[in-house]
C-alpha cells in the first residue's frame, strides 16, 4: 500500500537505529559539565608534592638521650601556585622536617623548593621553587559566603596517584577538630569530598573554579568526612608569614593599609620611616600605591607578594596616585634596622652551638606572645631556619621551627645576643647550659651540653 510506512522507516532518517551512531555537537558539549570546567581551570596550578623525612623510632624526652633508632619515611602533599615566580603554599605537616622537597608541575617537570617560612599552629607553609618560565597562578575565592550543601571539587596527590579529583558537598562549617594536646584546628569547613593522605595542601573548590579551602585533614574511620581551612584564614596566615619573612630581610620605610571593600585600588600608605627609602624616593603619606614593579597591588597579600625577593640595595619603580594625577617613583630598598647578623657570627653559632637563626620581627614577636598569654611578653627571639647533624643542638633535639627565647637565663632576642651569650665566662666554664624554645605554642626547657672541642671555639 502506498501509505503503508512502518515505524522503523519513519524514525530511520533521524539516525534512531540501534546500531552505532556518532554523537551530535549539542551532546557533546553536554557533556563538558560545570565540573569538568572547574577542574580545567585550575588544574595547572595545582603541583604534587614528595619528600623523605627522618622519624625517630623513640619518643625520647625534649633534653633526653638520643634516639634508639631512626627511619626513613616517604611523604606526599599537595600545594596551590599563588605566585608566577613559583611561590606556592601548602599544610606545613606535608614538609615538616622534610630536607628535600620535590615539587612536580602540571606539566611533570620537577623542581626543588625551599621552604620560605611556616605556622604550625594553622597548619600552612610558604615554599619557593626555582623554574624558568612563569607559572599560573590558582585563582584564589573567599570563603566568607560559603552555603551549607554546595558542591565542591578536591584535588589532590591522593595516595601517591596526582591530581586526584573527587566530588562533594559543603556539609558544615565552622568545626573545630583537635588533634592532640599541642594542637587544634579552628573554623574548618567539613566536606563530604573524598580526602585522602596526599591531598594535604590541596585546593577545596567552589563549582566555579574558585579556591575556598586548604584540604587539611580527613576523620580516620569514616566516610566522607574530611575538613579544609578555609581560604580566608588561609590566605591571612600566608600573608602573616611573607610579611614577617620580608621585615627579616628588607624594608621599603612606610606603612600602609588596604580596604578590600572600598572601590580605592592600591595600597594606601599612612606612614613613612624618617630618612628610609620611601622618604628618600619621594613617596608621601596619603599617597596610594597601584603597582610595585610589574604587579598590581588590588590586596594585602599583593603587596606582601610584589616585596618578596626583593634584596636590600635594589631599586624598584612604583606606580602612585597622588590626588588625582598618577606618578612613577623608584625607591632603593635597604637592610632592616633591626639586623644585626653578621657572617663571622653566623659561622661561629653554626660551629659552636649547630643552628642557623634568624630574628623574629616585631610583628611576630607580638603575636608570639599573644599565643603564649603570658604576663611578662618576650622581647624577641631566634626563629631556628636549620640545624647541624651531631651538632649539641642536634642532640637535644632543637629543630627548625623552633623559637629560641634564652639561654643561661639570658634572652636571644637577636644574634648579637647569642654571641654575647656565648662570649660570656659562664659559658666558657660550665658544661651545661638551660635553654628555652618554643614550639607548638608550648615553651620548653632543655639543657644544652658543649663538648670541650666545642668549648675550644667559643671567642673570648
């Protein structure tokens, strides 16, 4: 019949066959999801970190004997780009004592990093890898408005396989999970996305891409149920960190303030250091300060990153509006007043005692002892940035990290303090020394023993 069409031949034009059959272009981009997007956004500033690091086979105490046995274990993290000259922040616990760090890109090249400064009280390191070419950096969000119940995206070295992706919800905020009796993590955000060793230090994104959280930690024993600093908090210590690293090592003589909630861009500068390179360079209070060099100064963690690496005798241009016309002024940088060591010194301490230090800044010794909530606040003290195999220091279980606060009943305040101390009779006749460090936020009491070899090379 001539109207005698089946239904097989009616829908056989449109391709609905059961055989096999191209996709069309519109279920193809289907498939390129909200995700799928997030992850590609991010993905080439994510980079997987590895080390070894030496464990001690007994908890021996704090000025007891040396360790019956040491072993050797492989570590892994994660970390986030948020600096072009590879600057990169992860947890502190994936690098602590950790002598090699070894960073893999996006891309598989690897590099070595140093670690620039850490907080083990909010659990965050600052590390600087060496590379030829700029990187790109992660595109950083705010976790002020996160929504209970929103997706999120992890990545991660889970387990030693990178860039590990999973997917989750936002399913609280605001935990507090302790750890142990030294430390406590605050104002975590609790996520159902798959967290595993290896993610530490890595990004906790919001569906657009943006980065809301550190990837901290994960409840052993359940599932999904993991926490992640949230990038506020983040970025603040970071910012912390960078500024007391750039006060140790140079200074550009002023002072100023950002308000992120103003339309103002730049940084505002309120003060300037009498006779300091701002003055000497023409800079004046009440000027705003939109580019040092090439970056962009839109927020505090901008201008702290435009300083970084910068050394004392350096001239950098800058970018100010002054009223309503815009100028280019340069400043030379200079030495921190308050710097004291010298090489000969810096040897010596390194022979005799076995550590290498640096001095706290004034705004670290502050919040140091608003940690502490002492009566009597510190003065100063030696951040400890390395220490000597076998050196007295060594034997008594100093590490890096640690805060020197006095020896002999004698605060280290600075270098030149050390060396005073060393220098004194007492520590030429006794063969013991009290010494008081901080770690953790506890302060700790050690006896530090010189062998006579070692006695031998203290100045006199």
């Amino acid at each position: 019949m001539a109207c005698g069409l089946t239904v097989a031949s009616l829908l056989s034009p449109a391709g609905l066959t059961t055989s096999a059959r191209a996709a069309s272009p519109l279920e193809e981009v289907s498939r390129e999801t909200p995700v799928v997007r997030a992850v590609r956004r991010v993905s080439a500033s994510v980079v997987n970190i590895h080390g070894q690091k030496t464990v001690r086979g007994t908890a021996a105490g704090f000025a007891g004997a040396p360790a019956e046995t040491m072993r050797q274990v492989n570590g892994m993290g994660t970390g986030i780009i948020i600096d072009p000259r590879g600057y990169l922040i992860t947890n502190y616990h994936v690098v602590e004592d950790v002598s090699d760090i070894r960073v893999t890109l996006a891309d598989k090249r690897t590099a070595t990093a140093e670690q620039i400064a850490h907080d083990v009280r909010y659990d965050l390191a600052v590390l600087k890898i060496s590379i030829d070419e700029p990187l790109e950096v992660v595109p950083l969000g705010t976790s002020q408005d996160l929504m209970v119940g929103e997706r999120v995206i992890a990545i991660g070295n889970a387990f030693g396989y990178e860039n590990t992706v999973t997917e989750g919800i936002i399913s609280a905020l605001h935990r507090d999970v302790p750890v142990n009796d030294q430390q406590e993590y605050r104002d975590l955000i609790q996520t159902s996305a798959g967290i595993n060793p290896g993610n530490s230090g890595g990004p906790l994104l919001n569906i657009r891409g943006d980065v809301i959280g550190i990837n901290v930690a994960v409840r052993v024993g359940a599932q999904s149920i993991a926490f992640a600093i949230p990038i506020d908090q983040a970025i603040q210590v970071s910012r912390n960190l960078i500024r007391e690293y750039n006060e140790q090592h140079v200074t550009l003589g002023l002072a100023g303030t950002i308000d992120s909630d103003s339309p103002a861009q730049g940084l505002l500068v309120t003060s300037l250091a009498e006779g300091g390179p701002g003055v000497r360079g023409g800079l004046q209070a009440g000027d705003r300060i939109l580019k040092i060099g090439d970056r962009a100064i839109d927020d505090p963690l901008d201008f702290e990153l435009a300083i970084l690496g910068i050394e004392p005798g350096q001239r950098i241009g800058l970018n100010v509006q002054r009223g309503e016309e815009q100028t280019a002024l340069e400043l030379q940088a200079s030495e921190p007043s308050y710097a004291s060591d010298s090489r000969g010194i810096a040897t010596r301490i390194w022979s005799v005692v076995g550590i290498q230090a640096e001095p706290l800044s004034p705004a670290a010794v502050r919040q140091l002892n608003g940690r502490l909530r002492i009566d009597k606040p510190y003065k100063g003290g030696l951040r400890i940035t390395a220490v000597r195999p076998g050196s007295p220091a060594d034997r008594q279980l100093i590490r890096s990290g640690d805060v020197l606060l006095g020896i002999h009943g004698w605060q280290t305040a600075s270098i030149d303090d050390l060396d005073l101390i060393l220098r004194s009779p007492e520590m030429r006749t006794t063969t013991q020394a009290e010494f008081y460090i901080v770690r953790r936020d506890q302060t700790l009491v050690g006896q530090l023993r010189l062998a006579q070899g070692d006695q031998a090379r203290l100045p006199r």
